[in-house]
C-alpha cells in the first residue's frame, strides 16, 4: 500500500510540474500572440493611410472649399475594406474632411501625438481610450512639388486577451489536451522510472539508510575512498582522514587533486579488483584492496577499503613474535628436557665428572651460539628467530647450521622486520618439511645471511626430498603446495611478494633426491639513488 502511495505522489507531483510548465509556456505564446497581433494591425493601419494618402482625388482636391463631399466617402469605403476603425483626413489647419462619425467632419483635430505627422514624418502611437488600447498611423499626404498638404490618420483597436484566446480557442484546446494526454503518459512513465531508480524504497527509507551507511562507514576501523565514473570523490570517511592527515571535507573533490595516486582511476578504468596489495601513497604505506563498483555490467566507480601498513605490522609484529616465542621456548623445554635425562643417566651411572662435563660443554654452545647470532645480527627479532629455529632443529634431529661470515646491520630498502622474519622462517620451515620426507641419517640446513654496502643475499640450503622442474615452475604460485592438509601453499606465495617488493631476485637450485638451495638478493637501497 505505501509503494502504490509513494508511486501516485511521484505521478502528481510529476504531472503537477507538466501542469505548472503548460501554464508558464501559454502565458509565454500569449504574450507572443498579442506582440504579433499588435504588429499586423500597424502594418495594416500604415498600408490603409497610405493608400488614402496617395489617392489622387485626396491629394488634388484637400485644399478645395467642399472637399469633404469627395473625400469622406472615398475614406469610408477604404476603412470598410481594411477593416479599420476609422480614417480621418486632415489639411494642414487639423481640419476634419473625414470620420465614420459625419457630425465630427469640419472640426478640428487635436491630438498631443500629431506635431511631427505635420512634419512629413510617418509613424504609428498607441492610445487608451474607453474602448480598449489602440493603434493610429499617421502618414502625410504630399502633392506633385513634394510639397506636404494634409495628414492622414488610420486607427484600430487592439484584441484584448479574452477576443485572442476566443479566436484562438480551437488551437488552444487541442494542445491543452495533447499536452495533458502526454504529461499524464510521461509523469506515469517518469514514476515508474524514478521508482526503480529508488529500488522502490520510500524517501525516509532512503534517508534512513544514507544515514546508517554513514554512520558505518565513519565509525570502520578502515580507510575507505569511493569515486564514481568520473573520478570523483562520493566517500571519504575519517579513518582515511586520519592515515592521510587532511582536515577538510574532500566529498565532491577529483580524486587526483586530494590523492594523486591512489590508483582508484586505474581499476575504474580497467575494472579489473585488486586486492591485499601494498601501496605506497606520498609517505604512508598501505595495505589495501580496490574494487569496482558495477550496476548491470558497467563500471559505475571504484573503491577502496584500505588500513595503515605501520599499524597494521606493529600488530603482525607482535603475533609474530609471540609465536616465534613460543615455538622457541616449546623446542627449548624438549632440548632441555633431552639434557636432563642425559645428566640424569650419567648420574645414576654413577659418572658424575661426566655429567659435569656434559653440563659445561651444553652451556659452553648456548653460550657460543648466542654470543654469535648478538655480535653478527643487529636486530633481535632475526637473532630471536634463528636460535628457536636452531633448537626447533635440534628437535627435529636437523642440524642447523650458520654461516660464520654471516652478518645483518639493516634491513633491504622497503623491506621491515615482520617481511624479513616472514621471508626468512618459511625458508627454513620448508627446508623442515623437504627433511621430514627424507631418510638422510644427517639432516643439515644451512642459513647464510651476507651484506655489503649495496646488496643484502640471504641463502637457505637443505639435503631433503628436492623439487622436480615442475614443481619448481609453479612453487611460487598461491594455493600450489604437494602437501596435504589446509592453509597450505601460501608461505612461497608470500615470499615471492616480499621479494617483489623490495625489488628483490630469488634464484632456486633443487634436485629430486638431493637437496635444495633457494638463494635472494636483496637491493640496500633505492634504484638510481645515490649517496650523498
């Protein structure tokens, strides 16, 4: 029932606009009708007045005692004809020779308009009198010798509106009626469209979900940016406010002149959804997917839906730490455990220097290995990772070894700590799995981490199960892994966008049976920068 109401509000407002235009557009022609009226009865007034005037009798006989006798017929003939309201003919004393009223002939013209037509000059007045508005001609009667002799004076009344529409009424009623018969057509048609342009939703419903639209996307913990076709900004919420500093409203703004490379013109363009790619915008690095906005196959906008990269690799930082801390400490506690039940034995052997012993030679390689990875890595995460890596090993009864020149003072150029620890343990994690499905009685890896001042190589070796050319093909692709199991397939698949983004090349060696060697070279700074 209220979508019947709503579509018949549409339909009288819609038709009350025809109504309202109809009305305005006939006032308009009106005005037109009378302006062409009033013209044809001055071009026909002038045409009468100077016909009179170039009458030969009127020119010859103006100035003779009787000759009103001869012309005021003549004027009344011609009046009737041109349907004129009257033709007066005057000499130059203003004297009457001729009127549709014979009592006025013989009487003196006055009139506060006739000065110039006693000038030789033609022209046409407009008078009010009781009758209406009326037009008079004024042409001067010349004789042989150009010489001015009289004035003729043509006059007519206007149409008033009311006799314009009466002549008019036949016109007037069959456009009415089309126009109406259209307008009703059109403001059905026009309803129905605006109702499905509406999705047949009521007006307060449409407020209310513009304003809860509203209120979600400001209060989301991420950035959006929409635009429309024509790259102008139709959302730009306070989130995205905040990660790209601006204190303005920027709705209704090209979206180049806020942001110029946000790359939203892009996947409008194209149409094609990026996503969970990072981009680098002025000096705040993102994380972010952008998709195009479709309505029944066109691309009618795009948008993004994006979070701060600093923020969003603190928290991955944190996850990662705690879970490399974990594993750590879990491989730690069995390592620890397997020693105690060595003292434990030696003891009850009775062998009590050799427990000793043992102990000092345990403590002497944790000690070493940690003074090691402190002095040779910088960062703590990395020196963190390899010693859980290491003792995870141990577990394992894989023996990881570390490159003695091995050495980190910094980090790739656009490459942070949480990429690097990615990049680095699922190296070592698939050089664990490639060992788990090999019967080598010594299981090694061996992790080399080198840098100059311009390049960074990181280099991870394993005996294990190796790869086949094909599998070598597609191991970077995501989702392709030859384990069973879910959340498979994606560690290379990450490394790989790691290595890209830190313009990185990644070289792999492999042999079925024999082992693999996955080696990165990783730029320390900018391309085509340069030291200063």
């Amino acid at each position: 029932m209220n979508r019947l109401r709503m579509y018949w509000k549409i339909m009288i407002l819609s038709f009350g606009v025809v109504l309202f235009s109809l009305l305005i557009g006939g006032l308009f022609l009106l005005g037109i009708a009378t302006r062409i009226k009033e013209e044809e009865l001055k071009q026909r007034l002038t045409i009468t007045a100077q016909t009179v005037a170039n009458l030969p009798d009127v020119v010859e006989r103006i100035n003779d005692p009787n000759a009103s006798v001869v012309i005021a017929p003549m004027a009344d003939k011609i009046r009737i004809l041109n349907n004129a309201s009257y033709i007066v003919v005057l000499d130059m004393n203003r004297k009457r020779l001729s009127h549709p009223l014979s009592e006025r002939i013989g009487g003196t013209f006055q009139a506060r308009d006739d000065d110039a037509a006693f000038a030789e000059h033609t022209y046409v007045s407009k008078v009010r009198s009781e009758a209406g508005i009326g037009l008079r001609s004024f042409v001067p009667i010349m004789n042989s010798s150009s010489e001015q002799v009289g004035v003729v004076v043509a006059g007519g009344l206007l149409p008033s509106v009311t006799e314009i529409i009466r002549q008019e009424k036949q016109s007037i009623i069959m456009t009415s009626l089309l126009s109406m018969m259209f307008g009703v057509i059109g403001s059905a048609l026009l309803a129905r469209h605006i109702k499905l342009q509406m999705f047949n939703l009521e007006p307060q419903e449409i407020a209310r979900m513009f304003r809860e639209r509203s209120a979600a996307f400001q209060a989301m913990h991420e950035g959006v940016i929409a635009i429309d076709r024509n790259c102008i900004i139709t959302i730009f919420n306070e989130r995205a406010k905040q990660i790209f500093d601006i204190h303005r409203d920027v709705t209704g703004l090209p979206i180049r002149e806020v942001i110029p490379d946000t790359r939203l013109p892009e996947v409008l363009e194209s149409g094609v959804a990026i996503l969970s790619q990072e981009l680098k915008i002025g000096e705040t690095i993102i994380w972010s997917n952008r998709i195009p906005i479709r309505e029944q196959g066109v691309t009618m906008g795009a948008i993004s839906i994006f979070q701060d990269k600093t923020e969003v690799t603190r928290m991955a930082e944190e996850l990662t730490g705690v879970k490399e801390f974990v594993h750590a400490l879990r491989a730690q506690n069995h390592e620890h455990m397997n020693k105690m039940h060595t003292v434990a034995g030696l003891l009850q052997l009775g062998q009590q220097n050799e427990a000793l012993n043992y102990l000092f030679e345990v403590t002497e390689q944790q000690e070493e290995m940690t003074r090691f990875l402190q002095k040779h890595f910088d960062d703590d995460g990395v020196a963190g990772l390899l010693l859980g890596k290491i003792s995870r090993g141990k577990e394992l009864g894989i023996d990881i070894r570390i490159d003695p020149d091995s050495k980190m003072n910094g980090f790739p150029w656009l490459v942070d700590r949480h990429d690097f620890v990615l990049l680095l343990g699922n190296l070592i994690e698939n050089a664990f799995d490639a060992l788990a499905d090999t019967e080598a009685s010594s299981k090694e890896i061996y992790v080399s981490i080198r840098q100059d001042d311009e390049y960074m190589s990181i280099l991870v070796e394993d005996n294990g199960c190796g790869m086949s050319e094909p599998t070598q093909k597609r191991m970077l692709e995501r989702g392709f892994t030859t384990k069973d199991g879910e959340s498979r397939g994606m560690g290379l698949y990450l490394l790989s966008g790691i290595v890209n983004k830190g313009n990185g090349r990644l070289t792999c060696e492999s042999s079925l049976g024999l082992g693999t060697s996955i080696e990165i070279l990783f730029p320390l700074k900018e391309r085509g920068s340069d030291d200063e």
